[in-house]
C-alpha cells in the first residue's frame, strides 16, 4: 500500500490521511512509512494534549466539548481514540468515535480510533506513529486513552500536556495520593461538576493530594460540567496557558526529545525483544541524530536485520 507524501496529505483531506493511517497499520516499517515520519516528525505544527482518567468520568462528552470550543477559536483538531480490547478475540468495538457528538461534514476535525490490543497503559502500538502524523496536520491533537487506573502513565511519554479527569467520589484522599497517576497531569479537572457539594470536595481533596504528590507542582484543579458548557472555556484557557508556558520555558522541547528517546526504544522492543534493546544499548552513540523513526531505520541497517 502506497503511503501519500506529506504534501499530499496536507492537500487530500481526511481521504488522503485516512490513506496513510491505513498504510502506517499495514506497514509500520515498511521504507516509505519511515520516511513519511520523519518528514512529519521534523514539521510538528500542532500540540498534543493527554486526556486520561478512569472509565466512565466522561472524557469522551470532556473531550467532544473541547473540539468544539477549539474549532470555534478557528483550531484545526485531531482526536485519537484508543478503545479496550478483548482478551479472548483481540478486537475492540472502536466506539468512542460513537459517543463523541461532533459534526462528521467538518472537515477541520479529523477522529482516528485504534484498539490497545494486548498492550497496557491506556494508549496503543501504534499511538506514537499516528499523533507524530497528526499533530504535522493540525493545530491540536488530542488523545483520549482507555479508562485506567492508579498505575496506567505511558500518556506522558506521548503528549505534549496531560489533562487528568477525575469525577465526584471518586476516592478519598489516600486513593489520590498512592495514584501513580497523579505524578503525571499538567492539569487535573473535575468532571460532572453540576453534582455540586460533591464536585466541590473532590475538587478541594484532589488539589490537596496534588499539593502533597512527590512532584510538587502547583497544577490548577479545574471543574467542568461538559454536557452544560460549565467551565470548558475556563479550561480551554487553562490549556493554552500550559501550553504556552510549557514552550516558553524551553520544557516543551525537552518533552518532545524524551519522548523521541522512549519511542526508539518502544520501536526496538517490540520487533526484537531484549536482544534488540541490549544492541541498541550498545551502539546508540553511533546512531545519526534525528526522528526516533530514522534512527531506527539506521539501527536496522546497522545490525543488518
């Protein structure tokens, strides 16, 4: 299958990317894939935001009230969705896309689903791959994961800022506090905020536990009643505020190079194992600079594999 250049993409629509989405599943490392990649690695326009949380805080009605306010503030936006999957069959019932009430005649608004298969952590193989294509094709691209719990992060080695849904009683505070998860959000929101007192005091324990975590960052805890429009422009402000200081600080760049690190070594591991991980140790240094996926396609030709 033939992987549109990126120009072409940029021209063809949600057709032509839908295309090379397909393509990138078909062959994750066939020569033209790679090289697609690194063109869109090297030409990041948009920002990647995490959205995780528990199952059924409502990222979905969370994540579908965010497209809408970015598309009214004139953002292009990419959504990728990655559902659970079955143990016994493997597949998944792709249905976030379902519940996201968006407008499908939009073409500014582009929803990619992919199923997480037998991988943990909330995201999916093939995560890594389709954002570093969407965010060289929109100005925000947004990552919904599967509803984890305490111990579920890789979103960080994924997006550019974590936003963590919580809803009301959803714990106490000695849940909050031994949530690995915690370590991870750049912001942290209250879903269902219309629930009142009980939003209120979730609200006041999570920021508690944030204040007490082991990074001791000072993250708003925000409140949002999506399915009212309550508290999503606040929020949207929020984001773009992290954002902005994210790459004024120089942090974002640092971020992103992290990231381009684990997912060399994610690429490795998943085609060879330990073996593969234990050569790439080795020669690393002598790896030209450059997008995870070039780097890879280098460590291949090195080891002749």
């Amino acid at each position: 299958m033939r992987t549109p250049a990126l120009e072409r993409l940029r021209a063809g629509g949600k057709a032509a990317l839908a295309q090379a989405l397909a393509a990138l599943e078909a062959e994750p490392r066939a020569p033209a894939t790679l090289a697609l990649l690194e063109k869109a690695f090297a030409q990041p326009r948009g920002r990647v935001l995490g959205l995780t949380g528990p199952p059924g805080v409502g990222k979905s009605t969370l994540l579908a009230a965010l497209v809408r306010g970015w598309r009214e503030g004139g953002y292009s936006v990419g959504v990728v969705a990655v559902d659970p999957s079955s143990r016994r069959s493997g597949g998944a019932l792709l249905g976030d896309r379902t519940r996201l009430d968006l407008d499908p005649e939009d073409a500014g608004v582009f929803v990619r689903s992919l199923a997480a298969r037998e991988r943990l952590g909330g995201l999916a193989d093939l995560c890594p791959a389709t954002v570093t294509l969407m965010r060289a094709l929109f100005d925000r691209v947004v990552v919904e994961t599967v509803g984890v719990g305490q111990s579920e992060t890789e979103i960080a080695d994924l997006a550019d800022l974590v936003l963590l849904a919580l809803q009301p009683a959803a714990g106490d505070l000695l849940q909050f506090l031994k949530a690995g998860i915690l370590e991870i959000p750049d912001l942290a929101v209250v879903t269902k905020a219309d629930l009142g007192e009980v939003a209120e005091r979730t609200r006041r324990e999570l920021e508690l536990a944030i204040r007490r975590g082991a990074v001791g960052l000072a993250r708003p805890v925000l409140k949002v009643a999506a399915s009212r429009g309550e508290g999503v422009v606040a929020l949207l402000g929020a984001i773009e505020e992290a954002l902005q200081q994210l790459e004024q600080s120089g942090e974002l760049a640092a971020r992103r190079a992290r990231q381009a690190e684990a997912w060399l070594m994610a690429m490795v591991r998943e085609d060879y194992g330990r073996f593969g991980l234990r050569q790439l140790r080795a020669i690393a240094p002598e790896l030209p600079a450059g997008s995870p996926f070039a780097r890879f396609a280098a460590f291949c030709e090195r080891l002749g594999i």
